[in-house]
C-alpha cells in the first residue's frame, strides 16, 4: 500500500494531473486514477465511472472543446493520514471563438495506493466536465 506524504500528494494533483490538463495529455492524467475511479462534478449532479471509460471520455472531449486550458493559483489543505487533498484553485478555459470562460473551482480528491479513487469538483461556472 502506498502513502504519500503532503509533498507526493501536492505533487500528484499540481504536477501530474493539472500541469497535464493543461497541456492536453491525456495518458498521464489519466495515469493519475485507478482504473474504477470516480470524478463527479458535483455542481451538476454527474459522475463520470472508470479510468478508461467515462473519465477518459470526458477528458477527451473537454480537451477538443477548448485550445486553451490553465488551472493555477492553487490553495491546498492537505490530510496525509486520510490521504485526502482538497484544494481551491483559478481555472481559465479559452474558447474556439477567441473568448475566455473563467472559475474559481474547489476539487477533493481521495487517494488510494498513491491513485485517485474519487475526485469530486465544485465548480463556480457552467460545467464543461460532461
């Protein structure tokens, strides 16, 4: 079984998942969950089930509806000994047509042998997470 301490988990969520759905990879944000993992948009009611179903899915969808995708400003709390990781952060999507769409967003995640298991977001704005 694998415990992170709060530099693994920082490093997972900021490094590994955000730095890449920045960047539009989708292997290694993918490479983040367990393959029966969870992400629920929470604002909108809807969970997206498996790795290389749902999540994949949505992922590869929300990367072909937005040339530009940044998450940053992040505010972590972070709980080793769960291995749980909540964090608040700024979120800008730049639309096909030139315009931006900006959020203040808050994610949970909940890890397990150094994977996500569940993420759950709250999101400021419309959801393009479907």
């Amino acid at each position: 079984m694998t415990t992170l301490d709060a530099d693994g988990l920082l490093a997972i969520v900021t490094q590994n998942y955000f730095a890449n759905v920045d960047q539009k990879k989708l292997a290694p944000v993918l490479a983040c969950f367990h393959a029966n993992a969870t992400l629920t948009v929470q604002t909108d009611n809807l969970t997206h089930t498996g790795r290389d179903q749902g999540i994949a899915r949505m992922f590869t969808d929300f990367f072909a509806a937005f040339p530009v995708i940044w998450h940053g400003d992040f505010e972590p709390v972070v709980d080793v000994g769960r291995q749980r990781m909540a964090v608040r952060f700024n979120a800008l999507r730049g639309r096909m047509n030139g315009g931006e769409e900006r959020a203040k967003n808050i994610n949970y995640f909940v890890f397990k042998d150094g994977k996500f298991q569940s993420v759950t977001i709250w999101m400021s704005d419309e959801s393009p997470l479907r």
